[in-house]
C-alpha cells in the first residue's frame, strides 16, 4: 500500500511552538514506556529539553482494556527549560476506550487525540464501563478537541501481511506505527529508532525489519494521510552548552556509585533486594561487572543491608538499595552500622505506603522514618535528590560523606524521579570531588595497640579493612568504649558514646555546602522551602510567580541531616515559608522543630507529583 | 587441602587467639570447651593471623567473637550468616567463621542460614546447640523437644523441634556435622575437617547449659551411656555402636534396622558402611534423631555429609574476571557519557 501515490495533492501547515506534552496511554501490555521513552529520546538528541513521567499500575499485566490496566508515559519536551513532566496534555495518544477515560481529564482544551479504533470496538468500551452504546469517538463528547481516528490494529497488519510474523508478534509492533506518527508529527527523525531497533532485535533480523516496517508506515501515514494536516516544529532548547545524555534517576543513582566507587579506588559491593521502584539500581550495577563490581542479591531486606556491612569491614564501599518497605526491614541493621561506625549508603527510592500501598506511585513519606527511624539515638546523614540527573550527585556525594566521615548514609530518591528522565549535562571523570581514603595501615596506640574507636578533630574513627597484619579487633553492637572499643555498660560512657556519635554526624555541617537562594530573593515575602523531587514543579511555579509579580523565593534542600549552616538564618528573612511536600507534613516538622518558626505546609499524599498550578495556586493565595 | 600458607616461621600458639577480653560465660557452660578447641586447632590451620574473621550474632555462643584475637564483628539477633556472605563475597582471602546457637542460627536467623547453605560460600558455621535460649534466661528453642518445661512454656512446649541436619541437608548444605562439648578431640577434628571443606560447613555443636538445660547431652557422653547412645561415624568404616561393639545398623532396603553383631548371625561386613559423599545416607543418618527411630538409634556424630560443589564468591570472581576479559573494563568516561550523546553549543 502506498498512500503517498494516491494522495498526492495534500498540503501540511507546520506550526513553531515551544513546549508540548505528550501522554502516551494505552494498556499494559501495549508497549506504551517503550514508545514513550523512545520518542523522548529523540527528542532530547534533537536538542530539546524533556522531563518524563512514566505511570503505570503494578500488576505486570493488569486485565486487558480495563481502567486498571491502563499503562501512560507522559513526555514534556520544549525549545525552553524543562522542570516538570507538565500538568495537562497537548496530545494524548490513546491506544483504547480506558486509556481515554483515565487521560480525558488532563488534556488541555482544543488538545489532540489520537485514538486507536479497534481500541473503542464494543468490547473495550464495556471494558472501559462506557455506559452501553456510548462511545467517545462517535458522540458529541469530544467536539473541542482535535480527535484522530486511526485504525492503527489494521494499518499494522496490513503493514506486515506476508511477513511471515505470527498475529501475535504482529499485534505487538503496532507501538511502533504509533511512534512513527508520532515523530512524524513532530518533525523528528526515525534514525535514532531505527537505530534502537536494530540493536535491540540484532539477534531476530526478520523482528528488527518488521518493526522497522512497522515504524515507517506510521510516519508515512502521518505524511500522507489527508487528516493529519498540522506539523509541530519545536526548537532546540537554549540550554547551557556542552555534552548532554537523557538519564533516569536510578541509572543516575546506579553509575554515581560506579563513579564514586572508581574515585575512592574501592570496590563497589552492593546488597540488594528486589523492591519496585528501586530495582533498576540493582539491575544497571550487575552490568559493571566488567568494572569488579559486586551485586549480591540478597535472600531478603536484612541479608541485603547485613551483608553490605560485611563488606564495609573488609573495605568495600558498601551500598544497598529499598524502598520503603525494605527500610523498614533494614532499621535494625543500621542500628548496628550506626553503633560500629562503618561506612555505608542506604538509598531509598521513596513510593506510597504505607505496607505495599502504591508500590509503582511516588512519595516522599519516608523522611522521617529516615531520619528517626532507629532504635535508641541513632542519627545518621539524610540526603534527599531533586531530579534524575541529581540522583547522580546527590549518590556520590552520600558515598563521599560516608567513606570520610564512617557513618551510614541515606540517600532519599522517590519514584517519580526514579523512573523519570531528563537531559543531563554529565560532567568529565576528572570533574568530579575527590574521596578521601585513610585506612589505617599501623597500630594507632601505644605498644602495638589497635585502637578502632580512636577519632580524630572530626571525631571520625579510622576505617581498619580486616585482613590487614597486626590490626586484629572486634566491633559489636554493644555499647562500648571510646578509643578502645571494648565493651563498656558504663553509666556515663554511654552517655559519652551517645553524644560522640551525634556530634560527628552534626559536624558534617562543615563539609557540605551552605543552602543557597534557587530562585528570587532573600528579602522576598514568601518562601517556597522544598526537597527531594518537588523540585521541577516548585521551580516552575516560584519562577512564573515571580514573572507575574509575586514576591517570592525558593530554596531546596539536598541536606536535611545535618540541615545546612546557614540555613535558619535565610528562614529568618522571609515573612512567610511555604513548604510543599509529597506527605502529610514531614519536612514541616522538622523545620518548626528545628527553627521555631510557623511555616505552612502544602499536601499531597496521591501518588501523584505535584503539579505547578497546584503549588502556583498556593503562592497566589500566601501572597 | 589449604592454599594458604605462613609466609614467615613463626608458628603461633593457642594463646596468640586469645584476646585477653574476661570470659564472662557461667562457670561450667560448654561454651569454654570450644573456645579452647577453636583455639587449639587455629594454629595447625595454616593461615594467617589476620585473615581470621569471626561473625557472631546474640546469645551466650555469639560473645565468642570477643574472645578470639582475630577480626571480628559480634552482631546483631540471627544476622551473622548475612554479615559473612558480605565479608566472604567482598574479600574471599578472608578465613570467616560464624559463631551462633539454636536460636539464633534456627529461629530468628532461620531463612540467612538456610540460604548461606544453599549458595555455598567457602565459610564455617558452628551452631551451638544447647535446645534453650539461655542469655534470656531460659525459654524453649527452635531445637527443644516437645512437651520441654520452660519460663515461657510452663505446661509443656507443643512445638515439633527441628533437626538441625536434616535442615541443613534439605537445604542443599554441602557439608554436615555433628560433635559436642565433651569430646574434646572429636570437636577438634571436626572443626579442621569443617575448615578443610571448600564451602559452608555446618558444624552442630552440643553444648551444656548447666544453667537452664543441664545435663540434656549427657547421655552422648556420660562414660555408662555413651556407648549405646552415640553413634561416632566413620568414613568408610561399618556402624556399629553398643557396650560392647555389639550393635550395628544395616539398611533393609531403604529402611535402616539395628542388629545385634552376636546373635543374628550378623556380622560387620553385612552393616552400613558410612559414605560421606551419599545423600540419600547422610538423609537417613539425620533421621536417627527422629522419633521413628529415636528410642533404638543411637545418635550420629561426625561428618554426616560432605560434597564438593562450586563455592559462591569462586563463582562470583569467576564472572567478573571472565566478564574483564571479554568485555574489559568501561572507562568512568564512558559510564557517565553512556551510548547516546549531543551537543549543545
């Protein structure tokens, strides 16, 4: 078929615009992320700025057609800086009747619908719990919207009739005719697609070229077919020159240990148990091996982090990676770890709990269990990321802290930034901060004696990798001794040892950076205090506020323990302090806690990311 | 079988593994027979002092890390098998031995001890087994028998125990044994053979509470018991038990049947003969402690089992070094740069 030949005449409008976003909606098993991640990846090699928001339920198959099973990927792309995933939709692609449905109420006003026929067939639509006879393509429903109707199940087929490929097989390539409108409509080549294919099917030419077939005709159709007649153009973006790569926040996670492994010159060990949304971690480092590193996959949540403190006394730079539930499991452990003083980095891919709650939406609800959530007094550094790529810096830095100073380390990403993805202006191997490593080499006392809880000005005691000659010690949970170590259940020693440990832990306050003004000024009225990945929204919302006149400021915070320096003294400039979070109020404790201050807090506990109206809505009303 | 060797002439003595720390165990606790065992053999073994590392967990047995001058770390409840997977994984050089008892090895360590024996790594495990959780003074254990009058089970513990070989063998274990406190030789060879075995060897050790479970062993080692009551395998040699060398174990089948060696016209070339290297044996030697059998089986000491089978950190090594080779190293460059790349000028 040749559609081109037979509709010669047809005229294209091409529109410039700056920033779209598209949601790609369809069921579980329709390949919607790998369409979505796809397109953004084109997108980002074109020059675009993009942030992505994949969004799927957490069975692996829910049942087919149903509201439950619907599988989205959103993709905010633009010739402008990206911070969100977006709050609304410019263009929905809706593989059936559910996807429409669930997606329906985000699509902006006049927003495009591409709709897959056979997807709103009498079937889906009861699948859906249409009402009987109804069905959005056909009423009157849709009348401000742009709907394209495509046959995209046909035109599929017919695209691979006399391939030799199964109906199967056939059926699951029709993702790649979407994606190939889709980039048609875009202005986007298909060379980085054709590319991705044929690596991806090296091993199954006859899949790669029907694929590949599959693509082209969807942007052929595009072209050619009379109802698509507007082309979006979006600029590159004018974002800060240099080399960029798209990155998600736990493959950021995954290589900024790698790189901090590599910098400290130790070895990587990470113990880990599979946990949605953190499993990918575990998933990127196994394939390091080529670099010695070391995954265990653990036969639970404590083996995972029991062993990661195995490997810290032989002198590995020892990580385990969790979610939520995991943490919980782990809290005894690094109770321990705590108390013998090893290093250690705990990362914490947030998700709604609590129990399994909503295992494949975001959260931030597990700050204060990382910050309290131990047994007896056991204060330990928490950092928060804002962003995929800074999961990255926020990982090395957690190493960094934990290595220099012997102490776990909790790293707080969540799953929206987990799973999403952005352009990353990746810095060079010899930008990075270097790791101090001192292990001790000799006996640190008199007569040849080991002294393992012997500190130093920064009351850190010293790393000895066991199996080093004549530095034989023990370390247990038991309270003990200063210098020594040796088990001490003295009144007064405990209290000593108490302080010690927290003292070091609040002396990080001079190694890390002091919390600077993200946008606005410090003599402004209002204050958007934040953490973690509220960051894109809370950027967007502080800086169209500020463009519209509002008086206000945003400060985000990557160190929640020790808090910055400088920081109450910022807090105390502004009038007002605003503080947005993916919970019932957890940093807003600990702000009034520490500062003595009536800063308001902002909820949201959906599993859902805040969007900038939402936090915009909020200045407005404090203004 | 050891790789290892001194590379200098001075060969230690007993006392360089003490730490000097007071033992604080109650006077006559079968703990202090094995601390002097481990010490007595260590310096035989061939290894240097420093790779020597204890991981213990909670309980009386779990303060032996204190005890011995090696690297040690004393835990936290039923983790140590966790903690040495680590260690064993990170630096497989490390000689890494686990000190635990029933309760913690069975119960709240349970599912870290059955996984360290199903992935194998070249450590050792001593269990000991006194059936009673005695530092919190004195309740039933994974390993008491029924009916067992305790603090928490005044009117009897209604629990079936575990078997602590059969547990170790239905979960792939490569090597399993038995000794007790009392048999200070007997404890000896089985911790080096233990230490000689390439993969995790299980050591059950039985070891008197004088405190809250006196005596229970006693009959395994009490000089007018012993000998009708244990049983002392031997590789390749006949079972036979008794007073007076007159009893002997056969297999009916795959049914195992006491005979007496004088008047059934038995003799000891129709008995069992002990192959360490057979399963289906070693299963049926872990079940003389059955009821079953209990009444007219005498209990088994010694290697029950041993096979020879990839060790996990080898394997772990193994795939990095090959993965090296084919593959090479990625520059941090590379890593951070990943596959797809653009510029922005």
């Amino acid at each position: 078929m040749n559609i081109s030949n037979e509709l010669p005449e047809k005229v294209t409008t091409i529109r410039q615009v700056d920033k779209v976003v598209v949601r790609f909606s369809g069921d579980s098993g329709d390949g919607m992320q790998l369409t979505g991640m796809q397109f953004t990846d084109t997108a980002a090699l074109a020059g675009n700025d993009t942030t992505t928001f994949p969004d799927y339920p957490s069975e692996i198959r829910a049942p087919v057609g149903t509201v439950a099973g619907v599988s989205g990927f959103q993709v905010h792309f633009g010739s402008t800086e990206i911070y969100t995933a977006g709050d609304s939709f410019d263009v929905i692609v809706a593989m059936n009747a559910a996807a429409l449905k669930v997606d329906m109420p985000r699509l902006k006003k006049g927003g495009i619908i591409i709709a897959n026929l056979q997807g709103f067939d009498k079937k889906n639509l009861a699948l859906a719990e249409y009402p009987d006879g109804v069905n959005p393509l056909e009423d009157s429903s849709l009348e401000n919207y742009i709907v394209h109707k495509v046959d995209i199940t046909k035109l599929t087929k017919e695209c691979l009739a006399g391939s030799g490929l199964g109906m199967k097989e056939i059926d699951r390539s029709k993702n790649m005719f979407v994606l190939g409108l889709l980039l048609w409509m875009f202005d986007k080549t298909l060379d980085n697609t054709i590319q991705f294919i044929q690596d991806k099917f090296s091993k199954k030419p006859e899949i790669a070229d029907a694929n590949i077939k599959v693509l082209k005709a969807g942007f052929n159709y595009g072209e050619s077919a009379e109802i698509f007649t507007t082309q979006f153009k979006i600029a590159p973006a004018r974002l800060p020159s240099g080399t960029y790569r798209n990155i998600t926040g736990n493959h950021a996670a995954a290589i900024g240990l790698v790189a901090a492994s590599e910098k400290s010159g130790l070895p990587l060990f990470l113990g880990s148990y599979p946990i949605t949304p953190a499993t990918d971690i575990l998933h990127d480092l196994s394939k390091y091996k080529g670099n010695g590193v070391k995954t265990f996959q653990a036969e639970d949540e404590i083996a995972a982090i029991c062993s990661s403190i195995g490997a810290s006394y032989t002198g590995s730079l020892a990580v385990t990676t969790t979610s939520g539930p995991g943490m919980s499991l782990k809290t005894e452990a690094l109770g321990l770890a705590a108390m013998l003083e090893l290093p250690l980095v705990v990362i914490d891919v947030q998700r709604g709990g609590p129990s399994t709650g909503l295992p494949t939406k975001t959260e931030q609800s597990d700050l204060l269990m990382a910050m309290h959530g131990r047994h007896g007094e056991a204060p330990l550094p928490v950092l928060a990321a804002s962003s995929p790529s800074d999961c990255f810096e926020t990982v090395y830095e957690a190493c960094k802290i934990a290595v220099e100073h012997m102490t776990p380390v909790i790293v707080l990403s969540d799953g929206y930034i987990a799973n999403g993805s952005e352009p990353w202006r990746f810095p060079k191997d010899e930008d990075l901060a270097s790791i101090k490593v001192n292990f001790l080499k000799e006996a640190n006392g008199e007569n040849g004696k080991v002294l393992p809880y012997k500190r130093d000005e920064n009351l850190v005691r010293p790393w000895i990798k066991a199996g080093t000659k004549n530095l034989e010690h023990r370390i247990g949970g038991l309270e003990k001794e200063n210098d020594t170590g040796n088990v001490s259940y003295e009144a007064k020693n405990h209290e000593k040892m108490t302080k010690l440990r927290a003292e070091k832990v609040k002396r990080i306050q001079s190694f890390i950076p002091p919390a600077k003004i993200d946008n606005g000024n410090e003599r402004a009225k209002l204050l958007v205090l934040g953490w973690g990945s509220t960051y894109g929204a809370i950027k967007t919302a502080v800086k169209e506020s500020i463009d519209e006149g509002f008086d206000v400021a945003h400060i985000h915070l990557r160190y929640i323990n020790p808090l910055p320096k400088n920081l109450g003294w910022l807090l105390f400039g502004f009038e007002k302090v605003l503080i947005p979070e993916m919970n019932s109020g957890q940093l807003l404790q600990l702000i009034r806690a520490e500062f003595l201050i009536p800063a308001t807090g902002f909820s949201k506990v959906q599993g859902l990311p805040f969007t900038t109206a939402e936090i915009k809505e909020r200045i407005i009303r404090m203004s | 079988m050891e790789t290892l060797s001194l590379d200098t002439n001075e060969k230690l003595n007993p006392k360089d593994f003490s730490s000097g720390m007071e033992v604080k165990w109650c006077p006559g606790c079968g703990d202090y027979s094995i601390l002097k065992q481990v010490q007595t053999i260590f310096p035989d073994l061939g290894i240097e002092k420093e790779k020597f590392v204890f991981i213990s967990g909670i309980g009386c047995s779990s303060r032996f890390t204190y005890y011995m001058d090696t690297y040690g770390i004393h835990s936290i409840h039923g983790r140590a098998a966790a903690i040495a997977s680590g260690v064993k994984a990170a630096n497989p050089d490390l000689d890494v031995w686990i000190v635990s008892g029933d309760g913690d090895a069975f119960s709240i360590g349970g599912n870290h001890f059955i996984h360290l024996m199903r992935k194998n790594f070249d450590v050792n495990y001593l269990v000991f087994n006194n059936q009673i959780y005695s530092l919190t003074k004195g309740q039933y254990s994974p390993t008491s028998e029924r009916g067992k009058i305790t603090k928490s089970s005044p009117y009897g513990s209604i629990e079936e125990p575990f078997n602590p070989s059969e547990l170790a063998l239905g979960a792939k274990a490569s090597f399993v044994s038995r000794t007790l406190d009392r048999e200070p030789k007997h404890m000896q060879t089985m911790l080096k053979r233990a230490h000689a075995h390439k993969g995790t060897s299980f050591v059950e050790v039985y070891q008197n509470c004088p405190v809250f479970n006196d005596g229970t062993f006693f009959p395994f080692s009490d000089k007018e018991t012993k000998k009708e009551e244990a049983l002392f395998l031997e590789n390749g040699k006949p079972l036979i038990f008794g007073n007076n060398e007159d009893k002997g174990i056969r297999l009916d089948g795959l049914k195992p049947v006491v005979v007496d060696l004088n008047s059934n016209g038995f003799s000891a070339s129709d008995l069992w003969i002990h192959d360490e290297n057979d399963k289906t044996k070693a299963n049926l030697i872990s079940r003389f402690f059955d009821a079953e059998f209990n009444d007219t089986f005498p209990r088994p000491f010694g290697v029950i089992y041993a096979e020879e089978r990839p060790v996990y950190e080898e394997d772990m090594q193994h795939q990095i070094e090959e993965i090296k080779t084919k593959k090479g190293k990625i520059s941090l460059n590379k890593i951070l740069s990943g596959d797809k790349t653009w510029n922005i000028l």
